[in-house]
C-alpha cells in the first residue's frame, strides 16, 4: 500500500473539508486523490455540485437538459461511492451549466447556500477551481469559493483542470494508493466518454490528457491560508 506524503501544506488533510466541483468529473479529474484519501481517513467531508451539468451534449434530440442533469449527477453519486463516499458527501446548488453567474443575487444565493455549508460541516479548508482556469464556470466556481472563505474564515485551495495552477504556494499530495478507485471514478462518468445512454447524442468527450491524469501520482494545489 502506497504512502501520501504532503509537502509544504500538511494542513490540507487536517479537519474538515468542503470540495467544490463545477461539474460532475471534476471532483474526479481534479482532486481524487484527497477525496479517497479524505473518505478512507473517515474525514468530515462534503463535494459540492455548483451546476447542473446539464448543458452537456445539447444536441441529443432524446433527452432534454433536465433529464442530461439527472443523468450526470447519478453518475457523480457513482463516481464518489468509488471513492468510498455517499450520498451524504454530496451537495447540489443547481446553478446553470455554461453559464454559472460570478455577481449578482443568484451568485449571493449560491454563496450563502455554501457558507451554510461550510459551518454545518465546521470545515476549515474549502478546495476550488483554479482562478485561472480556462472554463468559465470553473472561474465563477473559485469566486464562489473565495468569497465564501472570506465570509467564512476559511482557507482556500485550487486545482487544476484545464490550465494550470496560478502561482504562488503550491501543496503537492503523492499518492499511488489510489490511483485504481481514482481510475474506477473517472469511469462512472459514462457520458462524458462517448458512452451514454441509446439516443443520448454526440457532445463532449474527456480528452486522453485528463483521462490520463487519474493516474498520475501526484496532485497539486495552490494553497492560500487565511
């Protein structure tokens, strides 16, 4: 069995935790790693979905976006039961998929509903997007975060999924052990690799590069302690 071994930021694993994901896979692509760690630590935990996911393949003639929506977030549940997490890790705000607003009273909602979240869990770390991401709702999804950690007193940490990671302090968590449930995840995101359901339609399909990437055995975060 592998070791995790953390540099410059032990924190990242100390007390609880809130992930936000802007779309079902990114809490896979991006931060596996600590969510199965988090999870097999018995670690207070909570992912939150802040879109829909349904504006995913908006071609499909068969399937209309609310139906898309139900179909991603049944396989997030897939994906983080993997992990070794639940129902009870999950959290939706249903914001809208390409168009997540970053200001604005349905952003003030949002940013609410995830303070609430955060003191329920009485967490001290929330993990985001990176701010420089190259998706926009990955971008709304930091602001989401950064202002809820303000508001919060939390500290904040980014990953990466298209793009790289801002500079400034990094944390490097190195783990092999769980790069199959990492794998075994990503793969529950049937839709998302060209394997949707009969008249689901063509649209996005992961690309190799981040396919790959739940094998890598390392994952990296810019850290900003408050």
């Amino acid at each position: 069995m592998g070791r995790v071994k953390l540099r410059r930021a032990g924190a990242l694993m100390r007390g609880a935790v809130v992930v936000v994901a802007p779309h079902p896979d990114d809490e896979t692509i991006g931060c596996g790693a600590l969510l199965a760690e988090s999870l097999a630590r018995r670690r207070r935990l909570l992912v939150v979905l802040t879109t829909d996911g349904g504006a995913s393949h908006p071609g499909s003639q068969a399937w209309s976006r609310a139906r898309r929506a139900m179909l991603r977030a049944r396989e997030m549940r897939s994906a983080v039961a993997r992990l070794g997490g639940g129902r009870r890790h999950l959290q939706g705000l249903g914001l809208p998929d390409g168009a997540m607003p970053s200001h604005g009273p349905v952003f003030e909602n949002a940013v609410a509903s995830l303070c609430r979240a955060v003191r329920r869990m009485r967490a001290r770390l929330i993990v985001a997007p990176s701010r420089v991401d190259e998706h926009h709702d990955h971008r709304a999804s930091f602001r989401l975060a950064e202002v809820a950690a303000r508001r919060c007193g939390a500290a904040l940490a980014e990953y990466a999924v298209w793009g790289l990671l801002p500079s400034g302090p990094t944390c490097t968590l190195r783990t092999l052990r769980h790069a199959r449930r990492r794998v075994a995840a990503l793969d529950r995101h049937h839709s998302q690799f060209g394997r949707g359901p009969k008249g689901f339609g063509d649209g996005f399909v992961v690309p190799p590069a981040l396919r790959a990437r739940a094998r890598d055995a390392a994952e990296h975060y810019r850290i900003s302690w408050r």
